[in-house]
C-alpha cells in the first residue's frame, strides 16, 4: 500500500522526536556530542520532518551556507523505513524551498570512501542518486574520520526530471505486470492467443524480465552485450517464480538508473529503449486479456482506460 507522506517545518518542543530519530540510528550517528550538538543546532536551523500517518520518519535540517549556497547539515530517516522514497521526498521538498529562495547550491557533508564503512556507502548511494557529485576530501573531523564535500547545482537539478520520470514510470510498469500475473488463473500463463500465431504470457514476461536485466547489464557496462533472461521456460508457467522475476529485475534496472547522467546518450538511450519495451508488452498483453477472456486488472483499467 502506498502511504501518504506529509512534509512540515517542526514545530516547538518536537526536537526530541528529531533526537529519537537520530539516535534510532547509531551505524550514522553514534558520537553523543555530535547528537548534542545536532539537537541544539534544530533551535537555530531550519528542520523540515516527514511523517506518515503512522508518525514521523524523518527529518532534514538545513544551514544556510552564503546568499547563494545552503548545506544539507542533518538528515536522517529511521532505519525500518530506508528505501521508501521519504529521504528522496525529504531532499526534494528542501530543494523545492531553496530554488524558491534564488539558492543555487546545495552541499552535504559525510564521510569519505577512504573510510570503510557500510551504512555510510549506503548513504552516498543515496546522495550519488540524488544527483550530488563529490567535491572533495578533507579532514575538516580529523585523521580518522574523512570528510567528503558533496554538491549539487540546483538549477542543474531540474533536467533529473527526465530520469524520475523514468524510474517512476519503470516502477508503474512492474506494478501493472505484477497485478496481472498475480490476478490471472495460473495456467493463463501458458496459454496462447486463440487462433492467432503466438507465444505464451508466461513467454510474454520472460521476454519483459530478460529485457530488463539485459539493459541493466547495458546501462552499467555503457554497452549491449546481447540478450539473456534467468526465468526459465518452467518457471514462466509458475506463478511465483515469474512474480519473483519480474521484482528482481525491476530492482536491477531501478538500481542503475539513478547512475546515470542525462548527457550520457548511450545510456539515456538503453532507458528509454526498455521503457518502450515494457509499453510494447502492455499493447500484447491486453490482447491477451481480452482474448483470453481475463478479468481486467484494476491498475491496467485506469492506465489504459479498459472497459
Ligand atoms: C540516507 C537516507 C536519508 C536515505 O533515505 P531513504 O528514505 O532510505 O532513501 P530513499 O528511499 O528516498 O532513496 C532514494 C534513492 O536513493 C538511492 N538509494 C538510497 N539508498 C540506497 C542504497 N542503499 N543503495 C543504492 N541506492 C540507494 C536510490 O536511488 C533510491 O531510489 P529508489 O529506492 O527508487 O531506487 C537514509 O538511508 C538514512 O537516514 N540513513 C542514515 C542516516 C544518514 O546516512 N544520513 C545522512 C547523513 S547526513
């Protein structure tokens, strides 16, 4: 189910729901004055918190740096919610707030690859996907904790659009293919179009997943490396399977779009070939539907007006 996020500036007496947030977190935020030092720095910076209608989830704390830059000074989003789109929605919302204001820069600061630390690849993943580029190294918290400055142009910002579009209409497909291969009887995904030259669905969904993995494999490498598909032609008969495919290559190709950058033709050019090839597959499949006789997915009516 996808829950609504609201976005708000904290109110007074809400820096310890901030402070909870920062300390259900101690992979990122483990050192108690830097923690202190957070909490009371929320008096004076503007902090943004993210909530469900389950209760916050996480903050964002910004300071502004000069007339035209601002840094991302605290952010934190607890951890059995990671990768749900609030950190995402958190950055936008700031950035929305600051283009608004005439910023032009928005830097953030954390720690350097030259440490090995998981939870901190894992955060500069995140910044890398939101369009932040590494300035530079130093040593502004000592020896034993590298700092790298990351930056991004705001106005810059705007043509990522293109990529969000894609990466959501990406997962908009899977979800239609998803609902469908869940709501159909098992044994439509053998079955052929009646009368017609054709192949099967369960065929049909091989061919979305091994296009999605092979463009993943394309828009890592920069380069087509032919066709391949790990559904097997058993498994694309067995319901569970082909759901289990079709997740795990939408996650491959969802995890290589964020690299990529929009002057990068080639690679811009493999994204929007698989979205073309998902939207293919749609227009067979509903002659599937219809000549199958199958109940019409809900998501498919709305997409596709179906009736
Ligand atoms: C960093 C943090 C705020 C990200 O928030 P999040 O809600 O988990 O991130 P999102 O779900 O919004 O991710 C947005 C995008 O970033 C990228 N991303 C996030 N985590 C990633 C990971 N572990 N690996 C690869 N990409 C990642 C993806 O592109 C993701 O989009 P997708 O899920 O559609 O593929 C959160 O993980 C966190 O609180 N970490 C601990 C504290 C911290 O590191 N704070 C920042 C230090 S100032």
């Amino acid at each position: 189910m996808i829950q609504k996020l609201t976005i708000r500036k904290i109110g007074p007496g809400e820096h310890a729901t901030c402070e909870r947030i920062l300390r259900s977190l101690p992979d990122w935020f483990g050192i108690e004055a830097a923690i202190v030092e957070y909490v009371r720095n929320l008096e004076v910076m503007e902090t943004w918190l993210a909530e469900t209608t389950d209760g916050p989830v996480g903050f964002l704390t910004l300071n502004d740096r000069s007339e035209t830059a601002s840094e991302i000074h605290v952010l934190g989003v607890i951890e059995s919610q990671h990768r749900q789109g609030w950190g995402r929605r958190l950055v936008e919302h700031a950035e929305k707030t600051l283009r608004a204001r005439k910023i032009e820069f928005l830097e953030v600061k954390t720690l350097a690859p030259t440490r090995e630390s998981r939870p901190y690849e894992r955060t500069r993943k995140f910044y890398l996907g939101m369009g932040f580029k590494p300035l530079e190294e130093n040593r502004l918290w000592g020896e034993s904790n590298p700092c790298l400055v990351m930056i991004k142009h705001l106005d810059a910002a705007q043509p990522a659009q293109l990529r969000n579009t894609l990466i959501a209409n990406l997962k908009r497909s899977n979800d239609l293919y998803r609902e469908l291969a869940e709501g159909i009887p098992e044994k439509a995904l053998g079955e052929k179009l009646p009368e017609l030259r054709s192949n099967t669905i369960g065929q049909q969904l091989w061919c979305v997943v091994g296009a999605r993995e092979s463009f993943a494999r394309a828009i890592k490498d920069g380069s087509w490396a032919g066709f391949s598909c790990s559904l097997t032609g058993e498994g694309c008969l067995l319901r569970a399977e082909v759901l289990a495919a079709l997740d795990v290559s939408a996650r491959m190709i969802l995890d290589v779009l964020p690299t990529i950058e929009e002057s990068d033709q080639p690679r811009c050019q493999f994204a929007l070939d698989l979205l073309e090839h998902e939207a293919s597959h749609h227009g067979q499949l509903i002659r599937y539907i219809y000549g199958l006789d199958l109940e019409i997915p809900t998501s498919w009516k709305k997409k596709y007006a179906l009736g």
